[in-house]
C-alpha cells in the first residue's frame, strides 16, 4: 500500500504465572528438540514471520530489523538451562515489582533508537509491549494526532481485580458452541501494570487520548441495559463515555461491512494510525494459536476486512498508518493440527493482514 520503509521486528515477551503457559514452557524446556521442522523450532514470533514472509518483504518495503533484547527465561520458549528460573515466584516478581513496565520503557528507546524514521511493524507475544511502541509514536507525533485501532476480544483497561469480579455477570452470547472458560486467576497477581490494564495506564498518563483509542472484535463489552451494575461494567463504560468507541464481536454476525466502514469513518479523527492485533480476537474461528483464548473470535475474512477498510482510508489520504503489531501468539501451537483435521493457519493469516496493509 505504501512505499514508506517499514521496519519489522520482535519482542519475545512472555511473563505469564498461570499454570497452563508454564506447565506448556516447562514441556518445551524438557523436551527432545532435535529433528524439529522449522515452525516447531522457532524460538518466537519474529523467527516465524520473518522466515514465512521471507519473499514478500522486498514487495512491501519490509525490512527485517531484529529483536528487542529480552531476557531467555520470558521467552514463550525459554532455553533449557532456564528451568529453576520459570517459577510462579519469579513470574510473580516480575509484575509486582514494576520489571515489565521498565522494560516497556527500555523498547520505547529500541522504537526511537532502532526503527525511527521507518514504519514499525511489531510481533511478539504480551501485549503489554504495544505500549512501548505507542508511547514513541505518541512522542514523535503527538496524543492529539494518534489513533490507535485495537482488534482484540478483551478490553484491556481493566484492572484484573475487577474484571474477575465481574466475570461471573459477563454474558458468553458469542461462544458458537464453544463453551465459555473463564481465564484461571494468577496466583499472587494484583493490579500492576500488565496486559490486561496497560490501555488505562496510557490513558492516565496522557499518552494516549480516550477518543483516540478504538477497540474492535470486543467480547467482553457488559453492554448498556439497565441493569444492576456492578464494579465491572461501570469501569467499563466509564471509559466509553471518556471517549472510547467499540465495534463489538457481536457486530460480525450477519452484513457488517457498511457499519464497520461507517464506524471507523466516523471515530477515526487523527491523521495517524496505529493497528493492534491480539490473535484472541480470532479464537478457535481464525487462530488456534493465540495465548488467551475464552470464546470464539471473528473469522479471517472479518480481519482481513478490517485490514481492507483501514488501507482504503490511506489510499484516499484520510490518514497515514503510523505502525501495527500483531501480539499474543502461542509458540506451542502455531501450525498444530488436531486429530480431526484441523489445521491451524495463523502464519497465513497474519501474512495476509501485514500485506493487506502494507
């Protein structure tokens, strides 16, 4: 689409203490890796990408720029050698003593120092990460002229303990047959910065602007009835009436594309975007391979539509895409198949959406 430098890169970041992820990182510290084929062996999802869109690159003015320096024992795949060191405690650690937000601010200065002036295009796994790249892109620009579209299941200005509070009272209507799981509680977590409430930080902080901020694919939204409302759905809506606009998950069923160009027309008002996309939003329709999966997602067409809608808004010069990242993979299941026949075609889907953009 454009002909600007983009400058593709990773984060292998993945601090996460819930039983599943580290019982899935401890199996792969454990295991046999020889005679992997390349996709299994891939440490993380710059490896991945770069090695599946390794003959687009020079078409879409892609540059590959390397890895943002993390710690071997946060990788989604940590090194054998890293065993003793992939503890609930040490995870625990990690969030309550503000290390992830530090290194949040250690990829700001990667982004300033490394990727500027080219276009960022990120890749990683927390998506906590995507603050760094936005509190540079807010920096070089400003709030006012920066918006950022947000595809992704979850809201994620949330703090955790109230959204675990209001769990129970969310209403699961787009499940499709897939039964609705809960994401288990952290042991030990609290309400540091993290993936589940770094929108907010950004927000109190002023780095990015409420009415700037759009949120796509949203499952989780307590909707507006005049119900009894809890702790859960007025901080929720609170942040809709500061500003935040949201295109729900339920918004894709039936014809949607009139509406969902409508709504961006309407909500985008910045001259630059950036997109975010957390693979949840596609859950169990158009990824099996994204780390937090609680419901079925939007389809690829839907993301692709999406895609296709932003990059005509650029075409016409209503605005220039500032940077994107996809986050949120799953290493241990990228490419799995299941005993059925399923096949998981991330990689091809996130092909597919970096092109169509770029």
């Amino acid at each position: 689409m454009s002909e600007r430098t983009k400058k593709l890169f990773g984060v292998a970041l993945d601090p996460a203490d819930d039983p599943w992820t580290l019982q899935l990182k401890r199996a792969w510290m454990s295991a046999d890796h020889a005679n992997l084929d390349w996709l299994t062996a891939c440490l993380d999802p710059y490896d991945a990408i770069a090695g599946s869109m390794a003959s687009l690159l020079d078409k879409h003015h892609i540059e590959l720029a390397g890895k943002f320096s993390t710690p071997t024992w946060l990788w989604p795949k940590p090194n054998p050698a890293d065993l003793p060191y992939v503890t609930t405690d040490n995870m625990e650690s990690f969030f309550n003593s503000g290390d992830l937000l530090a290194m949040v601010k250690q990829l700001k200065l990667f982004i300033t120092q490394n990727i500027f002036p080219e276009i960022p295009i990120m890749v990683g796994i927390d998506h906590s990460a995507t603050a760094g790249v936005v509190t540079a892109l807010a920096e070089r620009y400003t709030p006012e002229e920066l918006c950022i579209v947000v595809l992704d299941q979850h809201f994620d200005a949330i703090p955790l303990s109230v959204r675990l509070e209001g769990l129970a009272q969310v209403n699961p209507d787009y499940t499709s047959g897939t039964p609705f799981v809960p994401p288990a509680t952290p042991v030990g977590f609290n309400d540091q910065f993290c993936c589940g409430n770094f929108w907010a930080y950004l927000m109190e902080t002023g780095v990015v602007l409420p009415e700037n901020l759009i949120f796509v694919g949203v499952a989780d939204h307590p909707g507006h009835e005049e119900t009894e409302r809890n702790r859960y759905s007025t901080t929720y809506l609170d942040f809709e009436k500061r500003g935040c606009s949201f295109f729900l998950r339920k918004q894709f069923d039936g014809q949607y594309a009139d509406e969902l160009a409508h709504f961006f027309r309407k909500n985008i008002n910045a001259p630059y975007v950036y997109l975010s996309l957390d693979l949840d939003v596609g859950s169990y329709a158009s990824t099996y391979a994204a780390r937090y999966m609680d419901r079925t997602g939007i389809t690829e067409q839907n993301l692709l539509d999406v895609a296709g809608i932003i990059a005509d808004e650029c075409r016409r010069g209503k605005f220039e895409l500032a940077g994107m990242d996809v986050m949120e993979f799953n290493m241990h299941f990228l490419g799995i198949e299941t005993p059925d026949g399923t096949k998981d075609t991330t990689l091809e889907l996130v092909r597919d959406f970096i092109t169509a953009l770029t």
